[in-house]
C-alpha cells in the first residue's frame, strides 16, 4: 500500500485553519521522526478561509508544543485531490460523509480508476480517542485547542505505526 513515493496524506476538517492544520503539522513531524517518506498536506470542505493563516489561537497552542504552523494556509479540497493523495484523513464524521460525497464526483469526472485516495477517521486506530471526532475548537476556550492537540498527537502516532506497519509488508 506505501509503495508509492512518496505516499501522501490530507488531513481534512470544515474551515482548514483550526483542526486541520494542527493535524497536518503534527503528522509530519511524527513521518519526519520516523524517516517515512510521507508527504503531508491539508485542506478544509468548505471554501470559508482561502489562503488564510492558521487561527491564531491554534498557533499560539501549537507553539507551545513545537509545531509551528505560520506557514500553512487554508485551501479548500478539490476533486483532483482524489487522484493526487493516498489517503484522506477527516477530523469528524461530517467531514468524512462530505468527503465522501466528493469522491462521488470525483469518480463521476475521473473513473473509479484514476482515485487514489481512501478516506478514514483522524482517530481510526488511535487507542485512546479511537472513532472520536476531533472537536472544533473555534467557538470554544483555551481547552478546546489542547484538546485537539493531544488528539492529533495520539492519532498521528497511531497512523505512523499503521504506515510503518504497510512500508514492511509492502
């Protein structure tokens, strides 16, 4: 399954400079820690925020832990993102049930054959948040973006293990 080089991921939420970023960030530094040749991306479903930063408070968490996502910014997802990426990470079922709505365009415009990508739950094997949406903090306090990031530290330490898994039996 890894072995397309390099493999790529798209971490996928709503607005795409809250949950998706964080993710973005943190998965690649954990590929980057595990030398996996991962090439990590994301956007949002909706079109709120073109080319926007990063919500200021996701950075000012995500700093304090490291991650630095001053450089990321928002992109809506298109169809030929089914044809470029892997695999597509949604941060909760909404975002997952329109992700799948898009694919259905995207199968309809490229063939079944052209898509690439599979689609999946951020936490799907994350033991401690597993099939748990990562919440949107936008609307809510300080805790909601330590929330997320110690969802997308757990859940993206979980993919790694799943990619190394792949990289040795591919």
């Amino acid at each position: 399954m890894l072995s397309k080089t390099p493999y790529k991921v798209l971490c996928v939420c709503l607005g795409n400079i809250c949950r998706s970023p964080t993710a973005e960030a943190i998965l690649r530094h954990y590929c980057d820690a595990h030398s996996l040749d991962i090439v990590v991306d994301s956007a949002g479903t909706s079109n709120y925020h073109p080319n926007k930063a990063p919500d200021l408070r996701s950075q000012k968490h995500a700093i304090k832990r490291g991650y630095d996502l001053s450089t990321l910014r928002a992109r809506q997802i298109s169809l030929n993102d089914f044809v470029e990426f892997d695999l597509m990470l949604a941060m909760d079922h909404e975002n997952f049930e329109n992700i799948q709505v898009l694919m259905s365009k995207a199968v309809r415009q490229f063939g079944v054959g052209r898509i690439r990508a599979k689609i999946a739950l951020m936490s799907e094997h994350d033991p401690r948040f597993t099939q748990q949406a990562v919440p949107d903090p936008y609307y809510g306090g300080a805790d909601g973006f330590d929330r997320v990031l110690d969802q997308c530290e757990s859940s993206s330490q979980a993919w790694v293990n799943i990619f190394k898994k792949q990289m040795k039996a591919g």
